[in-house]
C-alpha cells in the first residue's frame, strides 16, 4: 500500500485532475457557479454505488488488514467530501485541518459542474490508487462503474439508430437525393461548403446595397463563424472517432450495401461538418439580415440547377444537415449534434464586440 505522506500528496494532485476548470490553490472553496445546482439537488446514487464496491475491493484484494481497509475508507471520504464541497452551501474544505492537506486548488466560480460527475471521477481515480493490486477482473468493475455511472447503464442505442439511417437513407425520395446532391459543394466543382453560404450572403448584401462598412462587419462575422465551425467540427470528429455508416451497415446490416450518391469521406462522421457549418453561417446571417428573411439561393446557377429560395436561413441551414442523411454518409444523431455545436460556434462569434 502507498505510504501516508504518498497518499497525501496524490489526493492533493488526485483533485486537481478531478476538477475540470482550476484556479490557483485557496485555502477554501468559492462558492459553486450559480448555473449549477448544489449537491442537494442529486441522489447520493454515486456514493453508495462506489463504497458498496469498495466494500467488495476491501474483502477480495489481498493486504486489506483492519487497519489498511480503516485507511483505504479514511481517504475514499475525504476524496468525495473534498470533491463536491464547493457544491455545498455552508461547509468548508478540510485542508488547512488535516496534516499534510495544506490548500486545493478548485473550480473556477464561474464555470458550472455536474457534482455526480466530479465525485463520479474522483472515486474512480482513487479507487483505482488504493486497490492497485486489485485482480484484473476487479480492476475491470472499477472501470465498468465509473463508465456506468457517467454514460448510464441502458441497454446501447446505437443498433437502432443505424438502423434508421439505413432505412431513411434507402427510402430518401427523389427531391432528398437532390437536396442531397445541391449540398454536397464538393472542393473543386463548387466554392465549397464555406463557400456556398458566403456567395448567399455576398448576393444579399449586393441586393440591399449595403455600404461597405456592414459588408465588412458580415463578411468578418459570416466567415469567421464558418472557419471556427470547421474547427470545432473536426475536433469533434477526432475526439468521438465515430465509424460511419455504411461501416457499420456493411458489418452489421447489409454486407452490399453503398451509400447511393457519393463515396463516403474519409474522415469520422460525429458531428456532421456541412451541419455545424450551415448552422454556423445561418445563426451569423439572422443576426445581419433576420430570422425570417426569404431569399432566393443562385450559388450553383451556372451547374444548372437555377435559383432556389428558402423561407429563412434556419430552413436552408436544416435542409443542408439533413442532406447528409438523405445521402447516407451520416447518422441522424450526427447531423443533430453538428447542428447545435453550429448554433454555440455563431453564439461565441456574435459575441466579440465589433464597437466600442
């Protein structure tokens, strides 16, 4: 077993891991954020289901004398207590009480937590310290609970959700092939998906004649919003790492099935990129010209389909995320997701300050 002193320092270092948002070490808490709801507001749900499995981990690893399983108890409460304190109006951390736990660092006021995911992760980190020597089939409940109690124990959703795609992407109607196709702004044939929404924004502004200082101002917001939205898209994508559909059909569904209107890209489907970007450059371009402002689309006029209007950009934006669905290289779930991380991207760029 680690040494007192040892296990002193890691719990120190263990919530600073634990924590997501840090602020240099204080002797006490700040208050939690007010965006986030004290632990009162939580069932003790993910205390008892760590100690009912710490009591298994203290009888079946060995070393576990009276003494030893007193401490291992000792350390475990501390970790929870100090892990959800600044979620707990009127109680105090114990460092500065307790020898060798001199400050902790804490969460920013400003940001809120979830307390059952903090004091999920922080059971688990030092679980996983005191019962080191655990068997491997024990060590795998360590990980088995905190992946539960993080992500739920339901049964997987993702079979169904498949399924879906495979049978809306099958039955898509001749028009959702086409929407399909007039969204697909491949690099070479076309200006791009980027490009697509800033040649929208280019004809409405030349309509309206704008002055050039708004079309500066839209211009730097429109495609800025854009730029990050392919940013934050593909972080995404690298962060989930999500197979796409027609890998899971052809390994589960259908074995012959293709995606029946363009190759599959060659890079993760979580979230759908054209989604966060349209849903991006919409959210930027309601702020300029309106919410329900009709317009009239002749980005692709010279590829021969002509003008199409929208009632609003949200429509075009929505249609453009669908598309991908229609097309079969994204999951529904996908395109949702891209949409609302868009919708955070035009929030955080309509929020720089273009005056004084």
């Amino acid at each position: 077993m680690p040494s007192l002193h040892t296990m002193s320092r890691a719990l120190a270092a263990f919530l600073l891991g634990a924590l997501v948002c840090l602020s240099p070490a204080r002797a006490q808490p700040q208050p939690a954020s007010p965006l986030a709801p004290p632990t009162s507001a939580y069932s003790s749900a993910v205390a008892y289901e760590w100690f009912y499995l710490v009591s298994q981990l203290i009888q079946q690893t060995p070393g576990n004398s009276p003494p030893v399983a007193a401490r291992t108890l000792g350390y475990l409460g501390l970790t929870l207590y100090e892990s959800v304190v600044p979620g707990m109006p009127g109680h105090q951390s114990l460092a500065g009480q307790l020898n060798e736990l001199s400050s902790l660092p804490w969460a920013q006021p400003d940001e809120p937590l979830h307390w059952p995911t903090v004091a999920n992760a922080s059971m688990a980190m030092m679980t996983r310290m005191m019962f080191s020597n655990a068997s491997a089939e024990n060590k795998g409940r360590i990980d088995l609970l905190e992946r539960s109690l993080l992500r739920g124990r339901d049964r997987f959703h993702f079979f169904p959700r498949c399924q879906r795609g495979f049978d809306i992407s099958n039955a898509a109607t001749q028009e959702q092939r086409q929407f399909a196709l007039y969204w697909a702004d491949d690099p070479g044939k076309t200006p791009t998906p980027a490009g697509h929404w800033s040649y929208i924004a280019n004809d409405l502004l030349r309509a309206q004649k704008a002055d050039l200082g708004r079309a500066a101002a839209t211009h730097a917001l429109l495609n800025m919003a854009m730029s990050d939205a392919f940013v934050a898209g593909w972080a995404a994508k690298y962060r989930y790492n999500l197979i796409r559909p027609v890998t899971y059909i052809q390994l589960f569904i259908d074995s012959n099935w293709v995606t029946p209107l363009f190759t599959t890209p060659n890079f993760p489907e979580y979230p759908s990129g054209h989604s966060v970007q349209s849903s991006a450059a919409a959210g930027v371009l309601e702020q300029q010209f309106g919410k329900d402002l009709k317009f009239v689309d002749n980005t692709h006029n010279d590829r021969g389909w002509g003008p199409r209007t929208f009632a609003s950009f949200s429509a075009a934006a929505n249609e453009a995320s669908l598309s991908r669905m229609y097309a079969g290289i994204h999951f529904r779930f996908g395109s949702e997701g891209g949409q609302s991380q868009g919708r955070c991207v035009a929030e955080r760029v309509l929020a720089l300050r273009l005056k004084p």
